[in-house]
C-alpha cells in the first residue's frame, strides 16, 4: 500500500507541476502580448481585454462560460493553485491521522474476504479527494457554461416567435430587437448578447459582422444557423420577415424533437441508477444477513471446525 499511495503521489506531483509550468509560459506570453499592443498604439489594454475577441484559450473558454473580466482568468489559475494545495493537504491528513488505517481494519473484518476486494478502494481514497478538490474549478466553469447554454436555449424560441411576429407587423429587424430587449428577456444571457450586438451597431460595424461576432461569443448550434440564415438574407436582399418566421419555426420544432429525444432516453438513464445505486442496497438489505451467516458456516467448515 505505501507503494501504490508512492506512485499515486508522485503522478500528482508531475501533473500538477506541468500545470503549473503551463500557466506560467501562458501568463508570461500575456504579458509579453500586452506589451507589444502598448507600444503598437497608445490604447486601453484592460478595455481590449475585456472586448468581445478575447485572447487565448482560457480567456476564451472562461468568456464562453460568462466570466468576461480582465482578471478571469488570473482568478481561474490561482483558484487552481488554491484547490490543488487543498486537495493535496487534504490527503495528506487523510494519510496521517490514520483514518485509512482504520478503513482497511474495518474493510477487512467484513467475513469471508469479501471486503478484502474493497482495499484498493481504501487505498486511492485520499487521491481521490484530492483529485476533486482540484478539478473543483473546473467543474464550476463547466457548470457555469452549461447553465448560460440552457437559458439562452430557454430564450431563444421565445425570442425569436416575438421577432417574428414584430417584423411581420412591418417593425424592422433594429426595432423589433430594441422591443424584445425591453420584455421579461431582458437581463438573461440572450438579452445582454443582443445588447452586445446592438452596441455593435452603434458603433458603426456592418450588420454582417455584427451578426458574425454575436454568433462568436455565443457559439451554440442554434445561433449558429440563425445567424447563417440572417447573413445570407442580409447578402441576398431577401425580405427579413419571412427568414425570421423560418427560422422560429424550424427552432420550434428543433426544441421539440429534443424534448421527445429526452423523454425516449429516460428509460435507459433511469436504468444506471435502479442497478448501481437501489438494486444493492435492496439485495443488502434483504439477503445480507443470510449471506453473513453462510459465509461464517463457510469459514468455520473450512477451518475443519465442523458444524
């Protein structure tokens, strides 16, 4: 067992060191990427950094997940350093308070050598701890990221029936934004990309790009093929009313044949949880005792003790 938590050890180490040496090459690239727009034009770099383009792969997938500040991903690397020293203290007491130690005596009183299968379990349990505590930061970005995907597919329908029907009434494309932007849409993810996208045009960006650039801080599938569809109409000349109206129903039906393919997958995710989680406990609880007692007439018998 020292030998397997040794080598458990030392792959945590090596990891955590190449991450380490990673974060640090990307943090002095930034700087030195800085450096060169400072002195290649007298411009707000803070205000850049925080602009719709964002630089760098993890400045890019914390932007995607919401976080959008200058300091996101500073935040991100030293919220990864503080879990991994948590992680790494936490099975460090793990090993010397001696609570593995009793793991494996309790594991192993556990008749017929049945619990001796369960060893290895004991023996990865602190990594295991640690490994979490360290992907901790992940996970909450990941969750971030996919809570922001799921409300602007909750919005998007809606939002596009509303376009729809505004532009059919003879609003434009602006005007009928500039209304939904007004509606209970307004402070969810969706409504603050339109803001965005607003602001863009403002500013004086073609509609093209503007359209282009909102599908690029969204980058889901179904704001994809919207702005695809806006783009070639906006190219072609075609009237936006109907795109829109298109584009609402194809949305519409798109979110209903998700629903259904969620309600056909519940039967086989249902499955997973019957068996690992309730047919075990339904099987100990029922015939643990029974198993308890033929295990110790299996030992006794064994032994040569007789009956």
């Amino acid at each position: 067992m020292p030998s397997i938590n040794l080598i458990i050890a030392f792959g945590l180490l090596a990891g955590i060191v190449a991450i380490g040496f990673y974060a640090i090459r990307w943090m002095l690239l930034r700087e030195q990427t800085r450096a060169r727009w400072e002195q290649a034009a007298d411009v707000d770099v803070n205000q850049a950094l925080d602009s719709s383009s964002p630089r760098g792969w993890l400045s890019g997938w914390l932007f995607l997940a919401g976080y959008r500040s200058a300091a996101a991903p500073w935040t991100f690397v030293a919220g990864m350093i503080t879990c991994t020293m948590v992680g790494m203290g936490a099975a460090t007491l793990f090993l010397l308070s001696g609570l593995q130690q009793v793991m494996e005596r309790t594991v192993v009183l556990v008749p017929g050598g049945v619990g001796e299968t369960f060893l290895p379990v004991v023996w990865v349990a602190p990594w295991i701890i640690a490994i979490l505590l360290i992907c901790l930061p992940v996970t909450i970005v990941r969750s971030a990221r996919r809570k922001r995907v799921a409300m602007i597919e909750q919005d998007l329908p809606l939002a596009m029936e509303l376009m729809a029907t505004l532009s059919e009434a003879g609003l434009s494309f602006d005007s009928a934004l500039l209304r939904i932007l007004k509606t209970r849409l307004a402070g969810r993810p969706l409504a603050n990309e339109l803001n965005l996208y607003h602001a863009d045009l403002l500013a004086g960006r073609p509609r093209i790009q503007s359209l282009r650039r909102l599908s690029g801080r969204i980058r889901i599938g179904s704001i994809s093929i919207l702005v695809s569809a806006l783009v070639q109409a906006e190219q072609m000349g075609m009237g936006i009313a109907k795109v829109l109206r298109t584009q609402a129903d194809d949305i519409r039906a798109r979110r209903r044949e998700k629903a259904i393919a969620f309600a056909n997958s519940l039967p086989v995710k249902r499955l997973f949880p019957l068996v690992i989680c309730f047919l075990p406990g339904l099987f100990v609880w029922t015939l643990g005792p029974a198993f308890v007692q033929l295990f110790k007439l299996t030992e006794t018998f064994t032994r040569g003790g007789g009956f």
